[in-house]
C-alpha cells in the first residue's frame, strides 16, 4: 500500500528513453520530451517543470519552469521562470515568478522577484519586479520597471529608471535616464542626454527634474538644474528659477544673485 501510494504521488513524470543518466521525481515532470540531449540532467520535486536539450542541467522544486537548449543550468524553485540560452548556458534561477534568461545571457543569474528579464552574457537581477538588463556585464539591484541597455552598467533600486550608455549607473530615484558615457545619477526625473553627436561623458546628477545633454566632466546638483557642454558645476534652485548658481568650464562663476550672510559669535 505505502508502495502505491508513492507511485501516486510521482506519477505522470517523464524521461525520453534516448537519453541517459537523467532522473525525475515530483509530478508531471518531463526530460526531454519530444526531443533528447539532457544527459546527466535533474528535475527534483515540484511540478510540472521541464528540460529539453538541457545537458547537466537541473530543476530543484518549484512549478512550470522550463530550460531549453542550455547547459551547465539551474532553477532553484519559483514558479514558471525560464531559461532559453544557447549553448555552454552555465545560467541561474532563484525562485521568483516569470522571470527569464534568455538569447545571449550565458552567464548571468537572476535571484528572485516576478517578471524580470536578462538577454546578454555575465549579468543579473537582483529581486524587483519588471526590470531587464541587455547589456552584457550589467545589473539590476531591486526595484521595478529599470531598464540597463548599457554595457557595465547598473541600477540600485528605484522606478522606472532607463541606462543606456555604458560604464554608468543610477542610484535609486525614479524616472531617470542616462545616455552619456561614466554618469552617476540620484533622484527623481534626471536626464543626462547626448544628442547631435556631441557625446557627453564623466557626469554626476543629484536632485531632482535636472537635465544634462552633452555635457562632459560636469556636477549637477538641485532641482531643474540645465547644463550643457558649457558648465563644469551647477546648482538648480528651482522651478521658477532654474540654474541659481554655476561655473563654465573656464573658471568663470555665474549666479543670479549673491549674497553673503554672516555671523557673529556672542560675546561672554
């Protein structure tokens, strides 16, 4: 009877006959079916998961999780993550939901989190929801909705921030987008652009609704802030006021007003 019942508990599994040293357990598990090269390939516990063409592969736990086409690979649990590289994949999923590696991303890995996408080589995910990274060498720490086109580049949590260029990065805020060479940005609404072929590189943006294009070795500091390839250091004060205060690139300093307030120390 304990027999039986045992059976149950595993049954509908699946394992083609052409490929060896390949196990199963759980339920409605399958190794390649309608195809064979999973050698040397697991699937232990969870549900309905599979591996075609997933040599040295394995699944650990989890439901409807699938590696096709990829070695050297693994999901460890979660539900219907998916690995889909080509080739020597060597790739990891750790638990989440609808995340995925995929085309070129041999190497990269994403822990946990729902929705997330890798396409290119030696990246990762780290959590959050809805981000994707397809520049190789690349990272997305947490968040949502973080796009990383740029090569060696990242995102460290926040919403909806976009970076394009390579070498740079977005330290948490919302909204920002990077498209110049080694930039650094933190805050809300930030936009360091490069346009007309001038390419802008070397910036740092703190602050908010601040916008850089093509500028080059530049700090950018406050709110609504406007630099071009001109400035070297700017303050923004504001909606109403825009630049209060900046230096170009030769040393000169500008200001919309300058006041100097000082103060005296109370006599004993």
């Amino acid at each position: 009877e304990k027999n039986s019942e045992k059976f149950n508990d595993y049954k509908n599994n699946y394992i083609n006959p052409n490929t060896a040293y390949a196990h199963v357990s759980g339920g409605s598990n399958s190794i390649d079916k309608d195809s064979s090269g999973s050698t040397y390939a697991d699937i232990v516990g969870g549900m309905s998961n599979s591996l075609k063409k997933a040599a040295m592969s394995a699944i650990v736990g989890g439901q409807s999780n699938s590696i096709l086409n990829s070695l050297f690979s693994a999901i460890l649990g979660g539900t219907n993550n998916k690995i889909t590289v080509r080739g020597l994949a060597k790739c990891f999923i750790a638990g989440g939901e609808n995340n995925e590696i995929t085309e070129n991303g041999s190497n990269s890995v994403i822990f946990g989190g729902s929705g997330n996408k890798v396409t290119n080589s030696f990246s990762a995910i780290l959590g959050g929801m809805d981000n994707t990274v397809s520049g190789y060498f690349s990272a997305v720490v947490g968040g949502m909705n973080n796009t990383v086109t740029g090569r060696y580049s990242t995102v460290l949590d926040g919403y909806s921030n976009t970076v394009k260029s390579d070498n740079s990065a977005v330290i948490a805020g919302s909204g920002n987008t990077v498209e110049c060479f080694s930039c650094v940005v933190c805050g809300g609404g930030n936009k360091i652009l490069n346009s007309g072929g001038n390419a802008g590189y070397n910036v740092f943006v703190c602050g908010e609704h601040n916008e850089v294009t093509n500028a080059q070795n530049c700090i950018i500091c406050g709110k609504y802030a406007k630099a071009t390839r001109e400035h070297f250091f700017v303050i923004g004060g504001g909606s109403d006021k825009g630049n209060v205060y900046w230096v170009d690139v030769y040393g000169n300093v500008y200001a919309k007003s300058f006041n100097i307030i000082g103060e005296s120390t109370a006599s004993e």
